[in-house]
C-alpha cells in the first residue's frame, strides 16, 4: 500500500509540474521593428522570462531592457538612455491569461489570444495580443505579433527625431517553454 501511495504521489506530483512551462534558456526572442520613413531601428532581445500555468491559463512574460542588441551602438544608447529609461525602468511586463483552452495531449497549433496588462516604461495598460501555442513533443513554442503605440506608454520622441521614429512599433515574439521541473 505504501508503494501504491509513493507512486501516485510521483505520478501526480509529475503532472502538477507539467501543467507549468517556462521558458527554455537561449531559445526565444523579442524583437521590434520601427519603421520609419528616415530609418528602420530594429533590435532583438534573445532572453525573453515567461512562465504559462496551463491549468489557470495564466501567461507571464518579462523582458530585461539591457539586453535588446540593435545594429548601431549608437541606436542602443539612444533606446536604452533617451526612450526606454532603462536604468529607471529596467524590464517590460505582461501578465494576462490565454482566453482559449489549448490541448496538450496531443502535437499540434492552436491560435490564441491573450489578454492582460503591459507594463511598459512605468506605464501600465491593457492588452490583448493574437498568438499561437504550439505543442511539439514536451515543448511548446509561443508566437506572437502585436503593435505598441509609443505615446501610449509616454516614451518621449524628441521632434528633431520624429521622421526617424514611428509612432507604432511592430513586436514579434517567438518563445520556446518546456515543462517546470521542481527541485
């Protein structure tokens, strides 16, 4: 009997963890686009944080400011001392839940929407975002495209740099999880 009760308490202690994803180090991105008519900026961030508690739904993601490369150092500094503020605010958020049951017993897309708070540059707002989850194996492999408007989160674009950039900037985000595994 007691070898019974270990086992279903390894086995349901096994489930519990894999209802929770995280994010697989080295295997996601953020990356944005803005474009403009001067100039495109486009950085990329290749250490996106995001926890998925499939039983809840609930989707977390953070991003570190400081780790957004651009192509021009220049074009870094400019983001990460002028517009973003990065040492005043260091990392954007987002906590929401997936509005869709999404089934992980077998391979396979499911497109989604996601809906929470952004919390970007101090400022907190509302979101809903389309995406995809798609389970591969053990692994589930998060997409996204959505735009953030710029003043909607009181970044400052001084007018000399207006044309140079846009007001809406494109975000992907492409993120594999694999199951939490407790220590």
């Amino acid at each position: 009997m007691k070898k019974l009760i270990l086992i279903l308490s390894v086995i349901v202690g096994l489930t519990v963890n894999a209802q929770t994803y995280k994010h697989k180090k080295d295997a996601g991105s953020v990356y944005f686009l803005s474009k403009s008519p001067l100039e495109d900026i486009e950085a990329t961030n290749k250490s996106p944080i995001a926890v998925y508690k499939v039983e809840t739904a609930d989707m977390q993601f953070a991003v570190v400011m400081a780790q957004f490369k651009f192509k021009s150092e220049l074009m870094e500094e400019h983001f990460k001392e002028n517009y973003i503020e990065e040492k005043k605010y260091p990392q954007a958020t987002f906590k929401g839940k997936v509005n869709e049951k999404v089934d992980l017993s077998k391979d396979g897309e499911t497109k989604v929407t996601v809906t929470g708070t952004m919390d970007l540059h101090g400022v907190k707002k509302p979101m809903t975002a389309e995406g995809t989850i798609t389970k591969k194996g053990e692994e589930l492999v998060l997409n996204s495209k959505f735009k953030i408007k710029v003043a909607d989160y009181n970044i400052k674009v001084p007018s000399l740099y207006v044309q140079n950039i846009a007001e809406v900037v494109d975000v992907t985000v492409n993120i594999t999880m694999e199951p939490l595994v407790k220590k």
